[in-house]
C-alpha cells in the first residue's frame, strides 16, 4: 500500500512538472498565434506564414530564455524518481 501511495505522488508531480515545463511555450505560442489573428482578420490578409514564423520565433525565444529553468526542473525530478526507485526495490 506503501509503495502505491508513493508512485501514485510521483505519477501526480510528474504531471505537474510537465505541465510547468509545456506551458510557458504554449502560452506564449497562444498569445502571439492570438495577436497575429487579430491582425490579420483586421487587415484581411489570409498569409498562412505570417502564423508560423512568428510563432517559431517566439518558442525558439521562450526556449533560450527558460530552457536552463526547465531543464533543470526536470532534472531534479529524474533524481527524485531514481531515488524514490531505489527506495521501493530495496
């Protein structure tokens, strides 16, 4: 019963650190994809790459700036994960 507890809080806290890890790109996608769209449906211009680059840039963006950030909270996550492993087999 043990052991379900405590890979039922590491499959919880491995959603949050996804969630913590997607969401600053998706949001920031969602807002650029959001003002491009208003843009466009104000000047009636229907370009399919003034979405993309844009959005590209922006994640590429995003990456550079918090990449150091999320790839240290998924690290740390792995290190608990490999920890609390060699707690349960032992």
């Amino acid at each position: 019963m043990e052991d379900s507890a405590s890979l039922l809080s590491l499959a919880d806290r491995m959603l949050w650190v996804t969630m913590l890890v997607a969401a600053p790109v998706l949001i920031a996608s969602l807002v650029i994809g959001l003002v491009v769209g208003v843009i466009q449906a104000a000047t009636s211009v229907n370009e399919q790459t003034l979405t993309f680059v844009p959005k590209l840039a922006v994640t590429a963006l995003v990456l550079v700036v918090l990449g150091g950030s999320m790839l240290a909270l998924v690290g740390d996550f792995m290190r608990d994960i490999f920890a609390a492993i060699a707690g349960i087999t032992r």
